[in-house]
C-alpha cells in the first residue's frame, strides 16, 4: 500500500507561497532517506495535478491517539521522543529546518515507530550562521524568536517546538494555550514535577570535545 498525496495545480497557481511549500515538501522528500522520516517513492504530475507517492503509515496520526488517550504515560512518550529526536538531527545535519514539529505532522507505521510528515514549511540550505525570518508554522509551538523575526532564527527553533510538543504528549496540551492565565500555568509546572527526569535529561547541554 502506498499514500497518495493530491495537489491540484488550480489552486496553488496564483499563490507563490502555495507554489514554494509544495516545492519545499517534494525537495525536503527527495533529499531525506532516514527511518522516522515518511519516505517518497515517486513525485509526477498531470496537466491538472501533481501527486507524491509515500509509504503508507497504518497507524494514523499521533494527534488522533493523543484525542483517545488526552496525555501519555511517559514511557510511551519517551519512545516517541527519542526518535523526534533523531528525525529532527538527521534534518539538521543536512541543513534542513522542520518548522511545524505538531502531534498533527508525526505518523504511526504499523509497529509504532514515528514518521514525520508534512515539509511544505520546511527550509532547506540552513549552513551554519545562516538565518531566516519567515514567519510560518503553528503560533503554539513557535519559538519567540520565529515570532519577532529579528534578527531572524535558525535551526534551534526546531528544538523549542520539541520542547512544546514534549509538553503536549505529558500534560496534554501546551503551556501557552489558557484561559486562566498564572493560575493554569502553575498547574502544568506541578503536573511535570513528575517528568522531571526525562525533561532534565532532554536539557542536558552536549559537551564539547
């Protein structure tokens, strides 16, 4: 089985940012070859459309999970992190910033491991001291500097979303969506006291050789 990905050219053709993260997503896709990234078989198009031809994810989106289960036991939250974590590396490596890490963007395959998808806001050629200053991806899980776009952000942006989606599979929902402002954020800070091993862990600095 394979998943069919459907862009109809009608619609993209009078936006050039349509047209950019539809070309983001085939070359992100043809660039990549790694486990915990959704693989591309085939890209062709039609006089009307063009398709992407990816491996097919059995288990669905994680979002739909977390809809059923509200939070995760950390176990079941570390697995999935560890190859977020790995996924996001290989980009970064090969210059490539994600920039809508979401429990919407991360697929299920049949034995449970992760795939990400969906690079349309993704940026490729991100060598290092290069910055950019677009502002996309999803407000919740955006680092403050995507927000303020100066003097522009790199690849630890990617990280602060991690960070946010950590949050997210532990708690149940980010630390900046409230309507109780002081009071509901003092209560997602009691709720991860019990995460305080795997989220010390994850902020451990890497030492340099």
């Amino acid at each position: 089985l394979y998943a069919l990905k459907s862009v109809n050219k009608s619609r993209i053709a009078s936006s050039q940012t349509d047209i950019r993260h539809t070309k983001a997503e085939r070359d992100v896709l043809v660039k990549t070859d790694h486990p915990f990234v959704v693989k591309l078989y085939w890209a062709f198009e039609t006089p009307k459309r063009l398709y992407l031809v990816q491996e097919f994810c059995r288990g669905g989106e994680l979002f739909r999970r977390m809809e059923v289960e509200r939070m995760m036991l950390e176990e079941h939250a570390r697995f999935y992190l560890c190859e977020i974590v790995c996924a996001i590396e290989y980009l970064h490596s090969i210059d490539i910033i994600y920039r809508d890490l979401k429990t919407e963007n991360v697929m299920l395959e049949q034995n449970g491991h992760v795939k990400l998808i969906d690079f349309g806001l993704s940026k490729l050629g991100m060598n290092e001291g290069v910055l950019t200053n677009t502002f996309c991806g999803t407000v919740e899980y955006m680092a403050p500097e995507v927000v303020t776009r100066s003097p522009g952000y790199t690849k630890p942006a990617d990280w602060w979303s991690y960070g946010i989606f950590t949050f997210d599979l532990l708690t149940g929902r980010s630390p900046f969506h409230s309507n109780r402002g002081k009071h509901q954020m003092e209560e997602h800070t009691s709720e991860l006291q019990s995460h305080h091993d795997l989220v010390c862990r994850l902020l451990l600095e890497k030492k340099k050789k």
